[in-house]
C-alpha cells in the first residue's frame, strides 16, 4: 500500500512539473498575421516558433550575417532542422529586412556594446 501511495505521489509530482512547464514550450498566442508581411513570413515565423516565443526574435537586431551564424548554431547546438538553400535565403532576408541591428534613428536606441 505505501508503495503504491508513493508511487502516486511521484507520478503526480511528474505530471505536475510536466505541466508547469508546458507553457514554456507550447505554442504561445502569437500569430503568423502579427509579423511584418513580406517574403519569407511563414517560414520564418515555423521555423522560429516551433521552438520559442516568436517574440524571442522579434527582440533581436541582427545583420543578415549574424542571422546566418544564429540559424547555424540553433542547427548545430540545439537540433533546428537544417534549412538550406532557396528557403534559407528567404527565411534570412526577412529576418535582416524586418529584425536588423537597432540605430539611433530607431527610436533613439543605441547599442552600448556596438563596434565603433
């Protein structure tokens, strides 16, 4: 009988962290409609979200460079499916056209850590 009642108790301390963490990698209230239309939408906002919040991105100012370095090491260290080529490209303008380094005609922010 006690083991059985702590068997319950473990399953339902699983279940319970399983479900706290649920959020964290569920799909989040964001849609693909919210972004900046342009070529490459979709593919970005899939390839993206199906890991994290969009709004992780969004968040980013990067160069098309730094971009291509990001989906590499998402590739390579956290197994984010190898895109390549025509859908690469896209995916990478639109971040660089939509997501690029924030300047100070951009709401008057200014990187403190910029090269100069």
């Amino acid at each position: 009988m006690l083991k059985t009642l702590l068997l319950a108790a473990l399953a339902a301390t699983l279940a319970g962290a399983a479900h706290a963490q649920a959020p964290a990698f569920a799909p989040r209230d964001e849609s693909v409609e919210a972004l900046p239309a342009g070529p490459g939408r979709e593919e970005t906002f899939g390839l993206c979200s199906a890991c994290h919040a969009f709004r992780l991105v969004s968040n980013q100012g990067m160069s098309r460079a730094a971009w291509d370095d990001t989906l590499t090491f998402m590739t390579q260290r956290h197994n984010m499916p190898d895109v390549q080529g025509a859908e690469r490209d896209a995916i990478l303008d639109y971040l660089a056209a939509h997501y690029a380094p924030r300047t100070q005609g951009r709401g008057g922010w200014t990187n403190p850590f910029a090269p100069q």
